[in-house]
C-alpha cells in the first residue's frame, strides 16, 4: 500500500502553531510599545530640562530659600 505524498498535519498541530504565532506576535507589540513609551518619556523630559537633566547649569548661584510658616489659622 502506498501513502499520499503529502503527509496531513493534524487540526491539534495547527492549532498549536496558530496560538505560538498570536503569542509572538502579542509579544512584540507589547515590546514596541515600552519602546515608544519610554521614547514619549525621554522627550518629555528633555522639553522640561532642555536635554541634559538638568533644571539649572552648574556654577549659577542659587537665591537661599525663605522657611514656610504657617499660621495657627492654616493648621
């Protein structure tokens, strides 16, 4: 008796080959979506510290800060 040449792949193995390709490709849409959020982020971030994460250059005198009091009304 001779087979078909074709050999029939069963309804499981497709199943299982349909789910790893969702699974992956699942996968890589989430990884490009950290990608892009952190890229969001670090241009957020460099239009609020002009680029180099600093909110003020180095050797500027800084104003000395006046303490807070609050009144006995405000507690």
């Amino acid at each position: 008796m001779a087979s078909s040449g074709k050999k029939k792949t069963t309804m499981a193995k497709l199943n299982r080959e349909r789910k790893l390709r969702e699974r992956r490709l699942d996968k890589q849409t989430k990884k490009d979506a950290r990608k892009q959020a952190s890229h969001r982020h670090a241009q957020s971030r460099d239009v609020l510290t002009g680029g180099d994460d600093r909110s003020i250059p180095e050797g500027i005198p800084q104003p000395a800060l006046d303490p807070v009091v609050q009144s006995p009304a405000d507690v």
